[in-house]
C-alpha cells in the first residue's frame, strides 16, 4: 500500500532474508530469488500521489511449480518504478511469511 501510483513494479521473492543497500533502498532478499509477473501499481489516474498498491497472490499451482511448502518461511519485496528516484526505482518494506494449509 501507498505506493506511487500508475507505476510498474513485480515481487521478487527468496528463501532468506538479507539487509544490503540497493539502488538507495535495502534489499531484504537473498538470492537466489524468484520473480512474479510485472504489474502496476495502480490507484489515482492522474497527478503523482501515493495511493496505488501492489497484489501477489501465491496460487495452489504457482506454490506446485515452485516446490512452496505448508511451513516454509518466505520472504518477499515489491520493486518498483519511481521516476523521480536516483536510479528510477524503488523498492517496498520487506514481508516475512510462513506458508499455511
């Protein structure tokens, strides 16, 4: 939530977590990491504000391909567009979950 609106971004996703700096961020995922399809952000269609938000949802058969099980930790990152940033991106708060039935 309350990311820059109207802007690409994908999850990237590993199996550990990691604090390094990133592009002026911290990256908070080891490699090797995975990636999900690029989507956007969303929200107000004009002007730049931050009222846009990004979606993941881990499916049962996107888990299947990927060999995700009940009780692995996860931990995730969106990365997205920001024009007005150094390196034209940005990256979200880190999540941490553990998968359940």
């Amino acid at each position: 939530t309350n990311a820059l609106n109207q802007q690409n971004g994908l999850l990237f996703w590993g199996r550990a977590p990691l604090s390094t700096p990133f592009q002026g961020g911290t990256l908070c995922v080891a490699a090797p990491t995975l990636r999900g399809p690029i989507g956007s952000s969303g929200g107000s269609l004009a002007g730049s504000d931050c009222s846009g938000n990004y979606v993941f949802t881990f499916t049962t058969a996107y888990m299947d391909q990927r060999s995700i099980d009940v009780g692995d930790t996860l931990y995730g990152q969106f990365w997205m567009r920001d024009p007005a940033a150094t390196w034209h991106t940005g990256l979200s708060n880190a999540v941490q979950f553990s998968v359940s039935p």
